[in-house]
C-alpha cells in the first residue's frame, strides 16, 4: 500500500489505527503517522468515507483541510486558514532563525526569550 501511495505521489498517511511493516516503509521514506504498529492483517471488507467531516484524535478534519506532519507530530490546518499559517509559520522560522544568532552570539536563552521576570515571579531567581 505504501508503495502504490508513493507512485500516486501521496505526501504520507496518517491513520487514526495502526500499521504493519513499519521499518520496510521507513526504509522506502513514507511519513506516516499511526497509533501504533500491530502484526495483525488488515480488513479489506468495509468501505470507508472520502470527503467526509471526521474525528482524527479528537479533531474535527473536513475535506479540503491540511494535514502536516514531522518527526515531532501532526497539526491540522483548516482549508480557509492555510495562507495566515503559512505567513505566521514563516515569521515563527525567521524568529527562531534569529534567535539563534542570538545565542550563538553568546546571549542566554533566559535573556533572549525575556524569561527573566517569570524567573523571578516564581523564586528561581533573585530580583
């Protein structure tokens, strides 16, 4: 299956049960994201739903929405929302790009993130 997905040039799976044959499809570079992983076959009997509103780990996902994911996880983005993510996403990488000038630079994390009054507020360190 994750073959077939890969010649149809599907960006990955994500699937709200489990999956077998996880390391022959990491080998072949497949992102998926599953519950799991389990020896047992799959059921090839029912039919599921395309472009149908669902609950994917207790969010609501409609047809036409983004699914992004990465090693750290999976969000989901509304179809209308897609371009004010991707506008804050870039300023959010352009910040981090930033921040890590800063501290390469040898400023501290407490000082680049102003953490400094939260430190201080909860007794971590003295005023």
């Amino acid at each position: 299956m994750a073959t077939s997905a890969m010649a149809r040039k599907l960006g990955g799976l994500a699937i709200e049960g489990c999956i077998r044959d996880s390391e022959e499809i990491i080998e072949m570079g497949f992102p998926i994201f599953s519950r799991g992983c389990c020896i047992w076959g799959t059921v090839k009997a029912v039919l599921g739903l395309i472009n149908y509103p669902i609950v994917f780990g207790g969010i609501p996902v409609n047809p036409g929405d983004l699914i992004i994911g990465d090693d750290d996880g999976m969000v989901v983005v509304g179809r209308k929302d897609g371009e004010a993510v991707l506008e804050k996403s870039i300023q959010r990488i352009q910040m981090e790009e930033k921040k890590t000038e800063q501290l390469k630079a040898g400023i501290s994390s407490v000082e680049v993130n102003k953490l400094d009054k939260i430190f201080q507020s909860l007794g971590l360190v003295e005023e």
